[in-house]
C-alpha cells in the first residue's frame, strides 16, 4: 500500500501543476468560473432520506448534449468541471464525459457515492483522465437515513488505495440527524489510513442552512480537526468557515456562486448551487460574461448560515485576489488577543514575491523579476 500511495505522489506532480495554474489563472482575473457542478444524470441508485438532489425516474442527458455543454463551460473559463448528481457512475458515457472535459485543459473530477466502483471501473477513471474524486460517508453501519456506509465501502476505498491514480477526497459528516457522532471520527481515521484528503462536512437543511451542532457533534469535530492535519488550504478554511459553523455562529462571506461558481442541472440551466436551484435559471447557452459579473457581487441572503463548502473555498480566491493580506490575515488567526498572526513561512516566503511590503513600500526589482518568472513557468501572461 505504501509503495501504491508513494507511486500515487509522483503521478500527481503534473497535476499539482495544472492546480497551481488554475489558481494562478483565477488570482489574476475575477471574470471567469473556477468550479462548475454538472450533472449527467439526476437518477441515483440510493435514497438518502436528507436528499433533494435525486430521483429514481431520469434518464442520463445524452452524450451530445452533455458535450454541448461542457463545451459552453469551457468557452467561460470554466477551470474545474465536476461530474455530481444523482449518481453520475450511472451515466453510460461518464468517461467519454471526462476525455472531453480534459480535451479542453480543464480539471476533471467526480463526486460518486462509490457503490459502482470496483477495481477495474476505477482503472477507467484514470485512463479517462479523472483527476480528483470525492466520496462522502455518512455514518460506519448503513441505517433508515443512509447507507453511504464506511462498512459497505470500506473495500471500494482500498481499492481506490491500491489502483486510482487521481486524488481522493473522503468527506464525513457531522450535526443533526447523524445517529453516532463519533462515526466521523472512525471514518476520518479509516481515510488517513489509506493516504486519502478528508474534509467533515455540516448536515444542512434543504436550503444548505446550517443545522446547530450538540455538544457530542462539536467534540468529534474539535478532535478531528487535531487528527487529520489539514494542508494550506483546509487549515485556512476551517479558521475562516468551518470553525464558525461548527460554534453555530454565521459567516461574514460574499457568495460568488452564479459567477465563480456554477451549478448546471439536469435541464442545462444554471443555478446558484444544489440547494438554491430555481435562482437565476438561465439555460447555460443563453449566460454570458455579463450574468457572471452581476452575480459576483450579488448580495445572497442565505450567505450566513450557508454549509456548502465548495462555495465557500471558492470565494476564498477571491479574497487573496481583493486584499491578500488581509486574507492571510484571516486564514491564520492569532490563537490568543495578545498574539500577532502566525503566517507559516512558505508563504510569507510567496508573499514576499508578488505583494506589496506591509509598510506600503513597492515591491524591490528582484522580487518583481523573481514573481514574473514564476508566472511564466505557470505559463500566466
Ligand atoms: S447518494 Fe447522493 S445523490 Fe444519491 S440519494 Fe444519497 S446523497 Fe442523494
Ligand atoms: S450562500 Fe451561495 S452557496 Fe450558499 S446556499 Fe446560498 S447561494 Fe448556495
């Protein structure tokens, strides 16, 4: 397994890359989408009583018209298209889906409940190209609510250990609803065991508003957050949104969905995110450059309680984009009054590079030589 997760590492370096971009791409310009969920097929093979993203009923949306709108993506900007649903393992043209997405640069990756992966399906994950893959669990024995069951796919995950060669993304669960708290935790365990990211999400309800977690909810939360030792940008968002949620307190954000973020349903049309469809609603072929710019700065009321984390990183781009010191500010927090901000040295080290000194003196010739570099080896003009 150890030698299966080294391998893993080295094949990402490219990919690493094309992330650093990605993100260079979207420092640089406000006016295109960096993520967009798109979805193949709106019918699922389970029935997660909390869900509003399913049927039994859909049939997938045809090849043609999926690459009609991939292409529609692609021509905004689009950076990162992500294949959800539903259950988008159940479309018959998935891969061919994620060839056409990468045919134009862009990130490919899914998030699957994982039932339909077995050894050889994800060996076609990454002769497709899939880049990134998430699955999120919710709880260790199936039950009435869920069977997103770490005991029902512990074997896909080892699978995914041994064969995938695109990251992977273990997302759990905590708050309302959830019958053992300390399910996160095992699961959480299980995931790092295995050399995979993991995140914990906030059950939402079905207008992705937070549901106030107990006190046996914000426990496991807090002893996780000391497990699984998040990288830069995990650990800058659980200081700026997570930390926030899990005390049941609102956040101050600006939600760019509808213009960083894009939410394509079923019928083509786009909307703020999962849990807010029906605002704009505009057939994706008919949005332009103007529909993102008006919903960049569209004030969205359900921003406070807002749980959908995807969203959330998302508009942490563009805060480093709008004030990155006082981003970074934000990101690494003082841990008591009496401290100053503790930003680790890497990236003091970028800052360095490509921001003005914090006393308001320009940037020296070496450091502005040293940035332009960088952006041409990024390949950023
Ligand atoms: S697996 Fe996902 S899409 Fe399917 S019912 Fe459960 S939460 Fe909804
Ligand atoms: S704040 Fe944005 S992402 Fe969150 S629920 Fe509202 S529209 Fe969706």
């Amino acid at each position: 397994m150890k030698l299966a997760q080294a391998f893993r590492k080295m094949r990402s370096l490219p990919r690493r890359f094309r992330q650093a971009q990605m993100i260079a791409r979207a420092l640089k310009s406000s006016r295109h989408p960096i993520l967009a969920h798109i979805i193949p097929i709106r019918r699922c093979n389970l029935a997660c009583a909390y869900c509003n993203e399913y049927d039994k009923v859909s049939n997938p949306v045809p090849m043609a018209e999926m690459v009609r709108r991939i292409d529609l993506l692609a021509a905004l900007g689009t950076e990162i298209i992500t294949f959800s649903g539903g259950e988008p393992l159940l479309h018959p043209d998935l891969d061919a889906l994620i060839r056409h997405v990468r045919s134009h640069g862009r990130i490919a990756t899914l998030i699957t409940n994982g039932y339909l992966l077995s050894a050889e399906r994800i060996r076609q994950l990454n002769r497709a190209g899939l880049e990134h893959l998430q699955i999120s669990m919710d709880n260790v024995q199936p039950d009435h609510v869920s069977k997103k069951s770490l005991k029902v796919l512990d074997k896909k995950l080892e699978w995914l250990a041994e064969f995938a060669e695109f990251d992977v993304s273990i997302n759990s669960v905590v708050g309302a609803g959830v019958q053992h708290p300390e399910d996160a935790l095992v699961i959480t365990r299980r995931a790092l065991e295995l050399g995979f990211e993991t995140t914990t999400g906030t059950i939402h309800d079905h207008k992705g508003q937070l549901q106030p977690l107990q006190s046996a909810d914000r426990a496991v939360y807090e002893q996780i957050q000391t497990e699984r030792k998040p990288g830069f940008w995990a650990f800058a968002y659980d200081n700026l949104f997570q930390k926030n949620l899990a005390a049941g307190q609102p956040n101050e954000w600006q939600c760019r969905a509808g213009s960083r973020y894009l939410y394509i349903c079923e019928d083509g049309l786009v909307h703020y995110c999962s849990q807010q469809r029906g605002y704009p609603a505009i057939p994706l072929e008919k949005y332009t450059a103007e529909d993102l710019e008006r919903e960049y700065s569209t004030r969205k009321p359900c921003a406070p309680y807002c749980t959908v984390s995807c969203v959330h990183r998302v508009a942490m781009i563009d805060l480093v984009r709008e004030n990155p010191r006082g981003a970074l500010a934000g990101f690494f927090p003082p841990a008591s009054p009496d401290e100053s901000t503790k930003i680790p040295f890497g990236v003091k080290a970028l800052s360095s590079l490509f921001l003005p000194a914090e006393d308001g003196r320009p940037q020296s010739a070496l450091a502005k030589a040293m940035a332009a570099a960088v952006m041409r080896v990024l390949g950023i003009k």
